[in-house]
C-alpha cells in the first residue's frame, strides 16, 4: 500500500465524524437554531456508542446507543431553547460542558477496554484494484453513510416540500408561524436529527477509528464541525469538499511532525477556523444582498396564542 | 380557477362570515370584547380603529391564528372553529398581511408554495401563479428572491398567493400603507375586480379618504370594542375619525406670525456612496432650510430617506464639509456630538433601538443625546438631577403618560415614547430639526400633539426637515414639499402647489419639471 493511497484512507476517516456532525447542524442551523452543544453531543455519543458495542458485541447496536445518546442530548437543547425560550448560544454551551462531564461518568468503566472495529467493505475483485481500489470500495459503512446522508439532506431541503417549509422558518420564524406552520415543532425535529448525527459522529471514534473509548476524545471536532457549517455556507454540496479539507489538514498535521516540517502543530490545528474566518469573509464580499446564513439563526421564537 | 366565478357563492340570507360575541382575552387584558360584524360577499366591508383598537386580533381570530377565548365565528350561516391557517385558507379564506409575511431568501415561488397547501407539483403551481399574476395584471417572475424585489413587488406577491387559493373572503391589513398614490389606485382596480367576481373583502386601514372611496360598509373599533357600523361614503372622514377616537381630535393650528428668517440648514450637492448593498446612493442632493420654514420630504420608503437622514444627523460623514451647512458653518465632516453642538437636533425613525436604548431608563436616554450641549454632565460626572428634570419638563409639556417617573423606554406605549423623544429634542431648544416619520404608528391624540409641537418650534425660528410617509401629515404641517426616489431628491414645490397626483408621479420617478427645464434651456 502506497503512502499516498494510506494518507487518503487516514483522511477519509477522519473526515467522516465532521461531514456526520456537520450535515446534522447544517440541518438544524437551517431551521433557525444554533446548537453550540455538538461537542457534548458527540461526546456523550461516543460514551454511550462504545459501551452499547462492548456490552452487545454488535458496531450497529453501538450504532444506535450513540444516536440515541445524541437525540437524548438535543432533546434537553431542545427542551431549553424551544420549549422555554433560553438563549441558545448559552444553551448549546452549557450542554457541551454536560457533554463532557456526562461521557466521563458513563464511559469510566469502559476505559482500559477494547472492541474490534466496524469492518470494511470488501468486494472481490473490485476491491484489489490498485491504488483507488480500497479507497472506493474499501471503506467502512460509516463513510458510505455519511455521504448518503448529505445526499439525502440536499434532496430533502431543496426537493420535498417539508425541506421548504423548515428552509423557510429559519428564515423568517414570524412570516412562517402566520401562515400556519408551526416553528418550535419544525425546529424540534432539525435540533432531534442534529443531535443524532452528532451522536453518531461521536460513536464512530470508538467504533471504527480507534476500538476503544477515553474522555475527551473528540478532542475538539465538534467545534470543527460547526465550524465547517459556517464554511461550508450552509449548502450541503460544500460540506462535503470542507468536510474533507478539514480532515486533510488533521492528517497533514500528523504527517507534517513525522517529516519533520517545521510549521508547529498549534497552527495546523488552527487552519479550520481560519479557513472559516476566510470564507465568511469572502461570502461577504461576494454576496450582493440577501443573507448566506438562515435569517432566523440564532433567534428565539415565541408564538403568541 | 380564474376562468370561472368561485363556485358555491350565493348571495343568499346568510351573510359569508358573521361574528357572535367574539371576545378575545389576554390576561385580564380585552383585546376584543364582543365584536359582532357580518361580512357578505360582493362587498368591501373596511376595518377602522386606532392602533391597539383590537383590529389586528380580530382578523387574526378570523384566519385561525388565534383562537377566540369566547363567542364564535359563523361562516355562511354553520358554526366555524378553525384550527389554524390552513383550515381557513382550505375554506376560503385568505389574508395579505401588513408587515409581509415572506422569506426574503427564498424566490418568489417557493414563497408562494409556502402559502399553499402543497397538493400540486411544484412545476404545476408555478405556471399557475404565471398565469394569476398575468390575469390580475400583477407581473411577477416567480425565480427571483424576495430581498431583490422592491416594496410594491413584495405586496403583489401576497396579493397573487391569496388568489392563488381562489378565496372566497379576502383579508388586507393596510395594504396602501407603502405605496405611492398610482400603486394604490392600481390595487384598488384589483380589488374592485374581485368584488365584482363576488369576493367578500376584509380592508383594514387607517387611511380614511381611501376608506370612503373604495368601502361598501365599515365597522369602526375603539378600544377592543365595535363602536359602530356604517356606511363610509355616507360619512366625512372628520366623522369617522371621531368615532375611531372616541371625541373631537384637537385641531393642529400653524401659529399665525411665522416669519422665515436666515438659512439654517444648507445642502450643497450631497451625495454618499451607499455602505452596503442594500442601501440606496445619494446623488447630488441640494436643498436650503430657513429659519422658520418646514420642509417635508415624501417618497415611498427604501429611496434613500434612510441615507440623507444618517448624512445629515453625522452617522454617516460627508466627503467634503461644505456639502452640509449648519448655521452658518461647513459641518459634513463633524460628529453627530459637534452637530448638536451647533445647534441640531434629530429624531430618527425607529423609536426602539435608534431613538432609544429600549432597555434604558427615559433619563439615561434623554442623557444620550443631551450629554453635548445641556448641563447633564459636569466634569465627566452625570447629573442625574438634570437628566430627571428633563424627563419631568418633557413628560408635562407633552403629555407623556407612562407608569413612574423614569421608566425602561421600552415599557411605554408607541404613541407616549414618541412624544417623549420629540420632547426630549425639542426642549434641548435646536435651530435645526431633522425628523423621520414623526407620528409613525402613533395614534391620532399623540400625531396631533407631535405635529403641533413641530409647529411651534419653527414659529419659534428653528427649521425643521420632516421625512414622512404620510402625505396629508406633509400636508397639514410643512411649507414645501420634497420628493426622494432613488437617492435624487426633487426640486421642492410649495405645499399648497403640491397636489397628490404630482407628488404620486414624483413618488413613482417621474420628473415633472423636466419638460420645463428644457424649456428653459431651449429659451
């Protein structure tokens, strides 16, 4: 296996967990909630995705306990933010502290122990062609998934009707809830399928990157995820290409201390925000009116009844 | 749909909508105490009352926005209880609302589409709204975003979702509100169609000359309360008004020994680059202000007044000094603090959040534009004594009525913070006021009070600039009139020269003086 063919396999999985996370923010930032809280909801997905796969012996049951964990986490957002109307930068601040406090406690007896990773996809023949033979069709079902699900969500907001209705209230919550739609319902489910994919972003460390579990180890994608949101200007097309920047530059990183580059490692790390810094700055110069992001994000809706 | 009248309409014994005792609570607060109105078809049946007087939560309760706390609502003559919008659009009811109800980042379809119940294609539904809007005469391209459209587009946009559901019963809140006089003609033509296609009409509006011109019946509302039905042609609009208020609205009088005196505010060829792109380019504005004079600038809203008003208070600076003269001294490059030092003073148009700190006490607001010129601040120290007096002088010489002494600015009604920032400008005594939309969404008691405030102070000298909507309000107070459309601003006419059908053509970009000006270029 060739050096190139191995730093695109690295990439491709350490990309994934950002595009899973990312496209579930895409979609709840696009109905006018920011949920800073994808950090914890991963987390605490990662927790529960380990323990439920080392309990069962099953990837996909562990799968599963990650979604749950992450619905579960954007539920209390959700509760918060929509039911009692709390600031949602505070909120999803709040609820990545949780997070990270939470993961600890469940993930501490699984600390120390060891599952065999979700397997790869291996199809004879097509799989031993040289060179794009494993990255294309040897991946693990996470990746094919995470593609799937971008795919699904750009036909979803752009093609299907109720993709409309939850682009348009996070555009304008007031006009929607006038003409009968109701907003904090639409919004719940954007928070719910946001904290399931950042749950099963989080439940893809243990599962198919590294076969165990310790705290804090999503060291930071969750903030990279909303990052590549923002990046990616809210079009699910471009968190695919950011998605896959943003893993690269994580494993050049690495592979930039192994050779002995001498740029440090802080400002590797760093590439990803400032990226975003340069895009949002770019879009707002390209941009001749009208807004990138959702016209709603970040506001709080009470309806009057 | 529109080929055909709507079907199942009769103009039978039952009328199409009857309310019974409609009674909506808040709290302990009547929004609505037992209105009882019929609405029939073929009828345009206007909605009048004074801002808070309960007309907005009854078309809410008829389009299933709210639901009614008591009494009930009758559609052709059988008990209605609807669950929400939806189930009044799929009866036909429609509604085009004041403040409107789009996305600005979606395009003109996907807004329609949103107001329908989506049980055609999407493909389907655009050639349909192409084919509404081209037989109302309301053109639309149904691909472009709302934020590029201008106002009027924006209106027909909800007019032709409305129609898009061939409605039976019509609802429009203040539709006229940000048009020019022609684009409200040609909304009336539209209406007066549909009325004859044997629509019922629901028009709220505060404007009542158009009332008396376009309304079958109308039902005033005061204070949540139905204080009558009538028939509008039958009455003045003097008759009218008193019965939105309640009693005789106190006459504004311009005090008789007005003399003009020196120039006070000066523009010389005034133009500004807008600062984002949603604002409008000043181009060569010039125009002279004399002590004593009011000049009213009119235009549809969005052609710069924004622009010329940030120029003028110093939120924006000027390139060149000489293009703004305050008194005498070249001020386009001061401060908005050196500007009210040498005399001005400016009431911007937004009350909360430009006029106003909402969340700041009346004596913390007064102290922000008065901090320069008065004795509120001594050696860097606020003198709370000074800045409450000033709270107290303004409270009783224009009638502000708020719960205590120095409440949160947000606490007070529209009407009441109003008065006191045009208080608080006027006592501060200025040679020159610049004001936008002095008495907008301000109910008649406090407009009469402010626009005779703005009276007595250019008696007293000062010249005042008033950027207004409303044109019988430009009317009634200013000596010449001014029209902006598109960043250029007109040559103004004398008030009493300036008839509606002129100002409606400048309104609209028409320059009335430029056959004259060629005229007098050919000779």
């Amino acid at each position: 296996m060739g050096l190139i063919e191995a730093i695109i396999l690295a990439v491709l999985a350490a990309s994934t967990p950002l595009l899973l996370a990312a496209t579930g923010e895409l979609v709840t930032e696009r109905s006018g909630v920011l949920n800073l809280g994808v950090e914890g909801m991963m987390i605490v997905g990662a927790a529960c995705g380990f323990g439920g796969a080392w309990l069962s012996g099953s990837v996909i049951i562990g799968a599963l306990c990650g979604i749950a964990a992450g619905v579960l986490m954007s539920l209390i957002f959700a509760l918060m933010t929509l039911g009692l109307a709390v600031n949602q930068v505070a909120t999803g601040l709040a609820l990545t502290i949780l997070g990270i406090g939470l993961s600890g406690l469940i993930g501490s007896r699984f600390v120390g122990e060891k599952i065999s990773l979700a397997p790869h996809l291996y199809i004879p023949g097509l799989t031993d062609i040289p060179l794009i033979g494993r990255i294309l069709f040897g991946e693990d079902a996470f990746v094919y998934l995470s593609l799937a699900l971008v795919a699904g969500v750009w036909f979803f907001l752009y093609k299907t009707r109720a993709g409309l209705i939850l682009r348009a209230a996070g555009d304008n919550h007031a006009s929607a809830h006038a003409l009968g739609y109701s907003v904090l319902r639409i919004r719940m489910f954007a928070v719910m399928f946001g904290g399931a994919c950042a749950g099963l972003a989080g439940a893809y460390l243990p599962l198919a990157y590294t076969p165990f579990f310790i705290p804090g180890m999503t060291a930071g994608r969750g903030w990279i995820a909303l990052a590549l949101v923002v990046f990616a200007s809210w079009l699910p097309g471009r968190l695919v290409i950011g998605a896959y920047l943003f893993g690269a530059v994580t494993i050049l990183q690495l592979h930039a201390q192994g050779w002995g580059v001498g740029i440090p490692s802080q400002l590797m790390s760093a590439l990803p925000y400032l990226a975003t810094v340069i895009v949002l700055v770019l879009i707002s110069r390209a941009r001749t009116g009208g807004s990138t992001a959702p016209a709603a994000l970040g506001t709080v809706f009470v309806p009057d009844r | 749909m529109l080929d055909s009248t709507p079907a199942e309409l009769d103009t039978g014994a039952a009328p199409l909508l009857r309310t019974v005792g409609l009674t909506k609570r808040y709290g302990s607060f009547l929004a609505n105490e037992a209105i009882d109105i019929d609405v029939w078809p073929m009828q345009i049946h206007a909605l009048l009352g004074e801002n808070g007087a309960g007309k907005s939560t009854l078309v809410k309760a008829i389009y299933g926005l709210i639901q009614p706390s008591e009494g009930e609502m009758r559609w052709q003559g059988e008990k209605m209880v609807l669950s929400g919008p939806s189930e009044a659009r799929s009866r036909g009811i429609g509604m085009v609302f004041q403040h409107f109800s789009l996305f600005d980042n979606l395009t003109v379809a996907e807004n329609v589409a949103l107001g329908l119940d989506g049980k055609e294609s999407f493909k389907d539904m655009s050639a349909r709204l192409e084919q509404v809007s081209r037989v109302y005469g309301l053109p639309l391209d149904p691909k472009r975003e709302v934020w590029q459209l201008s106002v009027g587009e924006r209106q027909r946009i909800e007019i032709v979702r409305a129609l898009m559901q061939n409605p039976k019963f019509l609802i429009l809140d203040e539709p006229t509100a940000v048009l020019t006089p022609q684009e409200a003609d040609q909304l009336f033509v539209v209406l007066n169609r549909l009325k004859a296609e044997g629509r019922a009409i629901l028009y709220i509006s505060h404007k009542l000359e158009e009332v008396k011109r376009l309304c079958d019946t109308a039902t005033i509302l005061r204070g949540g309360r139905k204080v009558s039905t009538c028939n509008p042609k039958a009455e003045t609009a003097a008759s009218l008004a008193r019965m939105m208020v309640g009693g005789e609205i106190k006459e504004v009088r311009a005090p008789a020994n007005r003399r003009t005196t020196i120039p006070r505010l000066v523009v010389n060829d005034l133009s500004l680059e807008p600062d984002d792109p949603h604002s409008v380019r000043l181009r060569n504005i010039s125009f002279e202000l004399k002590g004593g004079e009011i000049l009213g600038i009119a235009g549809v809203a969005g052609n710069g007044q924004d622009e010329l008003f940030a120029a003028l208070s110093g939120e924006r600076l000027a390139q060149d000094p000489s293009t703004i003269v305050i008194d005498g001294h070249a001020a386009g490059h001061l401060s908005i603090t050196q500007r009210r030092k040498l005399g001005a003073a400016f009431v911007p148009e937004e009350r909360l959040g430009h006029g106003t700190v909402p969340r700041m006490k009346l004596s913390e607001n007064a102290l922000l534009t008065g901090h320069a010129a008065s004795g509120m601040v001594l050696h860097g120290f606020v003198n709370t004594a000074a800045t409450l007096k000033t709270v107290d002088r303004a409270t009783e010489t224009f009638d502000v009525r708020k719960a205590k002494r120095d409440p949160e600015a947000a606490s007070l009604s529209g009407g009441n913070l109003q008065k006191f920032i045009v208080g608080r400008e006027i006592l501060r005594n200025p040679m020159v006021l610049v004001v936008s939309q002095p008495t907008w969404g301000v109910d008649a008691g406090a407009a009469a009070v402010i626009r005779q405030a703005l009276l007595d102070l250019a008696a007293a000298g000062a010249a005042l600039l008033v950027t207004s909507q409303d044109l019988d309000e430009l009317a009634e107070i200013t000596d010449r009139i001014a029209v902006m459309f598109h960043g250029h601003l007109s040559e103004p006419l004398p008030t009493a020269d300036a008839s509606r059908e002129k100002l409606g053509l400048l309104m609209g970009g028409s320059t009335l003086g430029q056959k004259e000006a060629a005229h007098a270029v050919g000779a």
